[in-house]
C-alpha cells in the first residue's frame, strides 16, 4: 500500500515541477489524461491487492 502513495506522490511532483515547463504546456491535455489513465490503473490494482489481502 506505501508504494502506490510513494508513486502518487511523484506523480504530482512530476505535475508540480512540470507545470513550470513550456514545453509540458503544450502537451498539457495528453499528458494529463495519461496521468489519468495510470492512476485510475493503479487505483483497480490497488483494489485488487487490497481483495486478496483481506
């Protein structure tokens, strides 16, 4: 479980940091629905670690 926080937490470092980034603008909306994507991604995985533990 602290190493999908520990990811989330980059993730929106990486977000955070990139933000400054003219270049990151102009990949803004594909970027963030990659983001998106990866993180509905780990949050089934992390729903289903979470089934086989209990």
């Amino acid at each position: 479980m602290k190493e999908i926080f520990q990811l989330l937490g980059v993730l929106f470092f990486l977000i955070l940091s990139g933000s400054c980034n003219s270049l990151w603008k102009k990949e803004e909306p594909q970027f963030l629905a990659r983001v998106g994507e990866s993180y509905l991604l780990r949050e089934d995985v992390a729903q289903l670690l979470g089934k086989d533990m209990s």
